[in-house]
C-alpha cells in the first residue's frame, strides 16, 4: 500500500488517495479467483476446476477485479488512517477508482469524515449550585416508619366493615351513561383505601362496607382526564370480597436490634439518620458533576459532523435494546407497549448523544492539554477490579482487553477528575416563594396511558 495523500477538501473531511502496485493487486486477483472458483462451471472443467486464464479469457480479464478490490480495501484504507494520522467518525464514502488492472496496479480515492478539532473556553473553575445535604426529623420518622411497614404482617377482618387505612380485595366495573367503558373492569383488585390510587371520592365510598356487599360507588371523572371520560359522570359497580390491615411492629429496642447493629431505638434514629445524610449527599454529589459536566460541554466549541451525534444515538438505542433483551423483551415489543417506534425512540435519543459526544470530545482534548499520568499500578488495578466485577481471572481479562484500551480509558477518568475537583459549588439561590407542588394526576384506575409514562421514566433511569 502506498498512501498517496490526504487532504481536507471540506471542515472535517478528508479525501485520501491510495496506491497499490501491479504485484500486490496481482495476489489480490488471485485470491479473488480462488475464493469464487467453486461456483464457476466452465465447458469442458469440472465445477470449481476451471483455469483463471480461461475464466477470464471467457468473462473479461477484469472478471475478478471488483472482487480483488473488495478484498484489499478495507487493510488498504485502514492502513491509510494510520499513516496519515486520521481519526475516522464514519465509513468511507464516494469511492472513485482512477486505476485498476494488473499493469498498472490499483489507484482510488475516498472521502472520509474525521474527528473534528474542538476548542474549550473553559473547563477549570466551572461552577454549579450544590445544595448542603440535611436531614430533617420528619426524613427520619419517614423512613423509621418505611421500616416498620416492611416489618408488618397482614391481618385479615371479618368483624367490622372497611376503615380508612385497610387493604380491600374487590370486583369492579364502570359504566357513564349505563355502558361500560374500556379499563374500568377488574376482578380481585387490591386496594389500599387512602392511597389516593383512584381518582376521588371512590376510596371514600367504600368505607364503611362490609364483606360480600354489592354496592354502587358514584364518582365524576376530573377535567384533566382523559378525553374520552374528562368530566364524566360514572357509576362503578362494586363487589367487596376481603378486609385486610397491617398490624404493625412496636417501635421498642427490640424491634432496633433486628434491623441491624442497634441496640436500641436512639441508635436506630441516629444510624438512619446516617444513612440518610450518606444517600442524600451521593446524590447531591452526582447532581453536581452532572451540571458540571453539562457547563462543559457548553463550552465546546467547533463544527461537529451531524454524524457523530446520528452515530451515538443509535448506539444508545442498540445498549438500550440490549438490556431489555437480557429482561426477556425485544426492543420492538417494547416500544410497541411504550406507544412509540424504533424511528421516534431513535430520535428521542438525540439530545442525550449530543451531550455524550461534546463531552467525549472535551474530554479528549483535556487529555491531551493536560497529559494525566497513567501508571503500571494504576493499569494493574484497572485490569483487578474489571476481573471481579466480571467474575474472571485477571490474566484471561488481559487476553481480551488490550492493554491500550485500559490505559486510554483511564486517562479519560483522570481528565474528567480535572474538571470535576477544579469546579466550584455555590450555594443555591433562596427562592421569595415556595414552589407549588406539581399536581397530582386522579385515575380511576391506573391507566395504560400512566402505566407508560411510568415504564418509560424507569427506562430513561436505566440509561
């Protein structure tokens, strides 16, 4: 291979000129010949036996050239990225063969998008609001209470009717205007009366109802429903078959030592109240390199190729796809259930490869200003720790994972912790007013439509 040039005709890319000689596209030729002979039957030869003279003598003597060439290309242009220094961001394009035959060799040119080079206005000093972590007393007697509710037994009631707070097993079925309506039917649902699971009033409606009672519940649905009963007046038929209520756990020294290294109720409080503060602060800590991190990508500057950003959401969309199948589920039943397609999902993406890509490439820049060390011990334990987590030993990790990958991944954290140890916290701005809070969407049941929108939030937490 001989790399004849490569210049950058257009902002990021590259139209290279590559050379091979005569010889190696002879052997090219050749293995071309001895790769497709077995389908060829010639007159006279045996299938798969015929000479490549007469091949070609009968079909041209470029017969096996486009193969030839579909063999060299892709060593030939890989060879070229080496020797010229070129970081590709996608598949080579508009290949033109100037030369090709067996006199004169092989001669052709491609264009190919590059990486671009970025600038950074800033990536030191960043700063970002970060709040003080805090605990309330209320945030302790809440999870105390989550604690005693784990600790709870059920306990079934056929001796007085339904009590605000009991857990209901009942029938139900809907109707506006004397027709039932679509999901407004269930048999042997659970119901916590007081959850606010059910749009108003129809919780309350069952207090006060005994086991086996067949009743009518009358309820109007909520403006801000959906169209089809926004509004509406409804009738729900109700048939109550169980009672239920958490008997729940004394809060007492006893109940402190079974939930761990307590001895008594002080040292639960204040052991929760650690935890706590440690939860809390790990995510005001992330929340704070994330706003981090987004300032910086905020400060790249340069032309990025719409491809990377096309590249990296697809990718997105393929990891995604890959960890609903481990769950059992192809990424096409998925979004099909999520009400979307792979085209919108795929687009949905976007924004997020945006950032993902200003942030690599901000990152590789700060590696190469700022040159991290990356030592053999560091390397060593990068290696140990991916073998644990995997479950292999780690001369077999060394197998697969080049020693290069691992050093280059570890110079990216280093410069991501230049960025993230020089940022600067300040304190949130008080808010004059309260914020409201966001108001709460009433179902008569648990609608497919917020079914989806809750499937779909845990789908973008696992991103």
């Amino acid at each position: 291979m001989s790399l004849v040039s490569a210049n950058k005709t257009e902002t990021n890319t590259c139209t290279i000129e590559i050379s091979v000689s005569a010889e190696d596209f002879k052997e090219a030729v050749q293995r071309a010949y001895l790769k497709n002979r077995k389908s060829i039957q010639i007159p006279g030869f045996r299938k798969g036996k015929a000479p490549k003279a007469m091949i070609e003598r009968l079909y041209g003597e470029n017969f096996f050239y486009e193969d030839a060439l579909e063999d060299l290309f892709p060593g030939e242009i890989e060879a070229a990225y080496k020797e010229a220094d070129i970081h590709p961001v996608d598949q080579p394009s508009d290949l033109d063969v100037k030369t090709m035959n067996t006199t004169e060799g092989l001669n052709f040119t491609v264009k190919v998008t590059v990486k671009p080079e970025i600038t950074l206005k800033q990536y030191k000093g960043l700063e970002a609001e970060k709040a003080e972590a805090v605990i309330t007393p209320e945030e302790i007697d809440a999870e105390i209470k989550r604690m005693l509710d784990r600790g709870s037994r059920l306990v079934d009631v056929d001796d007085r009717p339904v009590q605000n707070g009991d857990i209901t097993v009942i029938d139900f079925e809907g109707f506006v205007d004397g027709t039932a309506f679509d999901g407004g039917k269930a048999e042997k649902y659970s119901l916590t009366i007081g959850d606010g699971q059910f749009i108003p009033g129809f919780e309350d409606q069952i207090i006060g109802h005994s086991i086996g009672d067949d009743f009518d519940i009358n309820v109007t649905f909520p403006e801000d429903y959906s169209e089809e009963l926004a509004g509406k007046e409804a009738v729900f038929k109700i048939k109550l078959h169980e009672i239920k209520f958490k008997e729940m756990p004394e809060l007492d020294d006893e109940f402190a030592k079974d939930q761990g290294e307590y001895d008594t109720v002080d040292e639960l409080k204040k052991g929760v109240e650690a935890d706590l503060l440690a939860h809390k602060q790990s995510h005001i800590d992330s929340d704070f390199e994330n706003d981090i991190i987004a300032k910086l990508c905020e400060n790249v500057e340069g032309e990025i190729p719409e491809v990377m950003f096309d590249n990296k959401a697809h990718q997105l969309v393929e990891d995604f796809g890959r960890r609903v199948s481990s769950q059992g589920i192809d990424l096409e039943t998925y979004l099909g259930y999520m009400g979307t397609n792979l085209e919108d999902f795929t687009a949905s993406m976007r924004t997020r490869a945006e950032g993902d890509v200003k942030y690599e490439l901000a990152i590789e820049k700060i590696a190469e200003l700022e040159k991290p060390e990356v030592t053999e011990e560091d390397i060593e334990k990068e290696y140990a720790d991916t073998a644990e987590s995997v479950g292999l030993d780690v001369e077999k990790v060394k197998e697969i994972v080049a020693k290069d990958y691992v050093e280059e991944q570890i110079k990216m954290r280093k410069a991501s912790r230049i960025v993230i140890d020089s940022a600067v916290a300040v304190a949130p701005e008080k808010e004059d007013k309260p914020a409201k809070k966001a108001a709460k969407k009433p179902a008569a049941k648990k609608t497919d439509e917020a079914k989806e929108e809750a499937a779909s939030d845990e789908a973008k937490a696992e991103e």
